[in-house]
C-alpha cells in the first residue's frame, strides 16, 4: 500500500502484538502502528484518534472484543475492525460481524499475506460503506428537499386555484351585473330610434346609433366573459335537442351578413348535408359560428369567407369557415386558443377583442365531443373546421327534447345529466393539440 496507515493493535498479549506487528511490517505495509492492552485504552485511542484500521484481540481483559465493539457503534464511532480470534472463538464470528466487525482472522493464520489481504479488503468494505452511508444522507437529505418543494407548490398550487376560482367567481358577478345596465341603454337606444317616439335630427340620430351599437358590442364582449367564466368552473351546460344544423348556419351568417357587406365581402354557404338533423344545442352551435364568423370578417380586408356544411363518415357533421384574410403563423396555432390571448398583444393593435372566442369555441368543441382542425398561411387566409358527432353524449348535457336518436339513427328519449365530461380530447395527427 503506498499510503501511510493509521493502525492500532489491541491485545493484552505482548507475543501477539509483535507478530501483528512483524507481519505488517514483512508485508510492506506504510503504517503509523499504536498498541493498547485493553480495551478501556482502546476506546480512549478511538475517541481520540481517526485510525484506518483496528485489530482487535477477542479475549480482552475488563470486556470482550464484542462488548467493545457495541460500546464503539453506541458512541457512533466508525472504524474498520477486524477481530483476532483464538481457538474455540469461530462460533462468536457471527455475532461479531452482526455487530459491527468488519472481518475477523484466526490467530493461527497470521501471516504477511494474509494479515495484508484482511486488511486491504477491510478498508475497502469500510470505505465502500462510508461512501454508500453519504450516498444514503445525501439522498435522504435531497428528498427532504423535494418534499419540502413538493409541499411548496401545493400550497402555490392551492393559492393559484383559490385566485382562479376568485377570479372566475369576480368576471361572472361583474358580467352580469353589468349586463342589466347594458340592456337598458341597448334598450332606450332603440326606443328612441322609432320614429312614433319622435323625430330625431340626423345628427342625434347619429348618436343614438352609435349608442346602440357601442351598446351591443359591449353587451357582447360581456356575453363572452360570462360564458367563459361559466366554462371556466364546469357550470356551462349544454341544452340539446334535435334540430336542423343547416337553419342555425343559415341564421349565423345571416346575422353577420351585414358585418360582411360594411367590408364588401362575399360570404357565402355550401351545404351538403342530407340530413339536417343533429341532437346538439342549437344555442352553442349559433355561438361557435358567430364566434368563428366574426373572426374571418374582422381579420379579412378582402375577398371571400365561405361557410361549409357537409356528412363525415362515423355519424360526423362537419362545419367549415374559410376566409381570405391575414392568416395565422404556424407559431401562433396553440396561443390563438389560449383565453384572453390575441397574436398582436400591444395596447395599439389594429384588431381588438376579449381575446375570448376562440377559447369558448375550443371549450364549446371539447365538451360537445368534437375537435377542431386548422389550416392556414400567412397572408393567404385560415380554415378553421369543426368536426362534430351528429349526436353529442349526455355528458354535460340538459336534454330539451323528448327525443334523441340512437347510433341507427332510431329515437328515443334521453336522461339529464350534468356530469362533467373526463374523456380527454385527441388532436389529429398533423395538428397542434390546443388548449384554453
């Protein structure tokens, strides 16, 4: 061994000290060698002294090596040890090693090589252990910490959805307290716009429109704070019914129409459906149009906006909006559907908004059992495509129809139910996966 060893030799039988001693010495080994001769020295020298290696004398005056052995590991003192036995000792080598020898070797067999070899393995038993003891603290010691993290962000976890839910709760109170005083100046506006109420000059009656239509477009961006908040904590049902999904399409672009007209742009239907009917809630299927209609109306400078309605296979409809506008960069496809997300940010943007729609339409989608698909190109136009079960399942679901139809097209009438849908939502392969 090339280093220097701190070892101490503890026998009360000065013959047996002087043949450890002799056959380290013959073995070559570099040492600082101390003797003691029982075993109140030895634990003295311990207490003292970091040696690298102990042999220790099984029969010992006052106590036996085992007993010495125990008081060291009680007094949380670590050394590697290997006991002397004599004849008659090798039924104790169990014990010894249990409590906490490192090897032990036969007095018979002391040699330079073999009192090497004891001593080269139990250094590196004991050194192999140490570093598997730092190993164990440390990741003790790491897993604290992770704990200790762990409970941190529950607790910011918590304080995120007791702020959220505040929030969610504070936008619903907000939206529709402010819905009443709306109504009423939407209201009076048109009171005051029918001519049995008195002739307006054109200038008032300028006004007055202005009124009205600042009025609708707030009640509107309220609408859409409300809906989301409502979708937001799960209270957002559906209220589904059988009925024709071409007249609701027809009826949403003819409400925009004349958004579409103020741009001069042409908005135009194709309908491919052979059968009309689907089992969903007209209400939401109006809004996701509206909301995808107003859309390609406001980010279309010119052109044409084309509304699609057409038989997927698997019991499917699809309803599909393309426009010519500014379209949409690949990067953008997730943020678009984030809440109160727009791609131009800044308070000087051309385009303004909640930044709410396509998030209800997106929530709207998921809880009808739908996906959305997207396609577009900067400066060429978007597509947006919802795909749609012809009959939505009774999750989250009030049905306002004594019927409903099954897979075969039968009908039949359906149960309430207001449990929240749990089945994840799949994006198709070649599409980003969108969330609120």
């Amino acid at each position: 061994m090339e280093e220097t060893l701190k070892i101490l030799v503890v026998d009360d039988d000065e013959v047996d000290r002087m043949a450890v001693r002799s056959a380290l010495t013959e073995a070559g080994v570099q040492m600082e060698l101390s003797e003691v001769s029982d075993s109140n020295d030895a634990f003295s020298a311990l207490s003292t002294t970091a040696y690298d290696c102990v042999f220790l004398d099984y029969r010992l005056p006052l106590q036996d090596g085992l007993t010495l052995i125990q008081q060291l590991r009680y007094s949380e003192i670590q050394v590697p040890l290997v006991v002397l036995t004599g004849q008659g000792d090798e039924q104790i080598t169990g014990e010894l090693i249990k409590a906490g020898a490192t090897d032990y070797l036969s007095k018979s067999r002391i040699s330079p090589e073999n009192l090497a070899q004891v001593l080269r393995s139990a250094i590196r038993i004991y050194r192999a252990e140490m570093q598997a003891t730092l190993a164990k603290e440390e990741l003790i010691r790491k897993n604290q910490e992770l704990e200790r993290q762990q409970q941190h962000i529950q607790m910011q976890n918590f304080k995120l959805l007791e702020t959220s839910r505040l929030k969610s709760h504070f936008l619903a109170t907000m939206s529709h307290e402010l819905r009443t005083p709306m109504n009423a100046i939407i209201g009076f506006s048109q009171i005051l716009l029918r001519p049995k109420f008195g002739q307006l000059t054109h200038q008032q009656a300028d006004m007055v429109e202005r009124i009205l239509n600042n009025g609708k477009h707030l009640l509107m961006l309220l609408n859409e704070v409300l809906d989301f908040s409502k979708l937001e904590v799960g209270r957002l049902d559906l209220k589904a019914e059988i009925f024709d999904v071409s007249k609701i399409v027809n009826q949403a672009v003819n409400e925009m129409r004349s958004l579409a007209d103020a741009k001069n742009l042409s908005l135009l239907v194709q309908n491919h459906l052979q059968n009309p009917s689907v089992f969903n809630d007209p209400v939401r299927i109006k809004q996701i149009l509206i909301n995808l209609l107003s859309n390609a109306i406001k980010f279309t400078e010119s052109g044409e906006i084309w509304v699609e309605v057409k038989e997927l296979p698997e019991k499917k409809v699809a309803i599909i909006v393309r426009d010519t506008g500014i379209g949409i960069a690949s990067r953008d496809f997730k943020r678009i559907f984030e809440a109160f997300r727009q791609v131009d940010q800044t308070i000087t943007r051309k385009y303004q908004g909640t930044g709410l729609g396509l998030a209800i339409v997106d929530s709207l989608v998921r809880m009808m059992g739908g996906k959305i698909f997207l396609e577009s190109k900067v400066g060429m136009g978007s597509m947006f495509k919802i795909e749609l079960p012809r009959q939505i399942k009774l999750t989250n679901v009030t049905a306002n129809s004594p019927n409903s139809q099954d897979d075969d097209g039968n009908f039949y009438s359906p149960k309430n139910s207001h449990q929240s849908s749990s089945e994840p939502r799949e994006a198709p392969i070649g599409y980003p996966k969108f969330k609120i």
